[in-house]
C-alpha cells in the first residue's frame, strides 16, 4: 500500500518563531502558528473565523526560519502530519497533532506584501529550502 501524509498551508504567522534546543539530542527547532483563513456565517454576514496550526522546524532549517520569519508574514508550508499522546501531571491522556515543516514554499514578509505579493512568486525572495527529514522509527510491514 502506498500512502501520503502531506498538509499544505498558505497564511500567515500568529507569533515571532521560538528558538529551542531539544533536550535528548541537543537539535535546534523552532515553533510558531500559522492562521489559515476560514469564513463561518453568523445570521446574514460571513464572519472570519481563522483556523490555526502549531508548526514545528527543525535543525539548521529552524534557524532560517526564525532568522527570516516574522509575526505577520504570509507563509507557505509543506508539512508532515504526526500524532502524539502523553499523560499530564494530574494523570490524564492527552492527544496532539503536530505538523512538523518540510519545506517553506515561499515567504513574504509584512513589509513586501502590499507591493510584491499579488504577481506571483515575489521578486528577490529567497529560494525554498527543506529542512532535513526528522527521525522517526520505521514500521516493519
């Protein structure tokens, strides 16, 4: 059986990204949230409702993506999907869906948008990068 874990997301970044280094391996990453549009009807008007998404980036990619990403930026991102679960302090299961980032499509910062973004790729923008694949354990079937 062949499968596919893709997202795809187009908006815009809810917060500045936050620098970490992973405990276990010392491997940076950073995290932010992504508001993707979402339009709800509330009696006779269409109301914005954004859905938002908790991104995670890692290795020397999550450096760029810090140094170059900023609150309010438009965002592209190609995303593998991954469940976890753990158990909190006061002993309840909880579940999260993380999208770890692949790729940036493209990037336009608050400052170009207005004059670049409608034409397409915007001029003079950074190349799309991939960040290396995360570890994962392979599944033997």
């Amino acid at each position: 059986m062949v499968g596919l874990n893709k997202a795809f997301l187009i908006g815009r970044v809810g917060q500045d990204p936050e620098m970490k280094t992973s405990a276990s391996k010392g491997t940076p990453y950073c995290k932010l949230t992504l508001a993707t549009p979402n339009h709800k009807k509330e009696g006779e008007t269409w109301v914005d409702h954004p859905d938002w998404h908790r991104l995670t980036v890692f290795g020397p990619y999550a450096e760029r993506v810090a140094k170059n990403v900023r609150k309010g930026d438009s965002l592209a991102v190609e995303c593998s999907i991954r469940q976890g679960k753990w158990t909190d302090k006061d002993g309840q299961q909880r579940h999260e869906t993380s999208l770890l980032v692949d790729r940036v499509l493209w990037s336009v910062p608050r400052a170009q948008r207005a004059t670049e973004f409608g034409s397409g790729r915007p001029p003079g923008q950074p190349e799309a990068f991939e960040a290396p694949a995360p570890e994962v354990e392979q599944i033997p079937f």
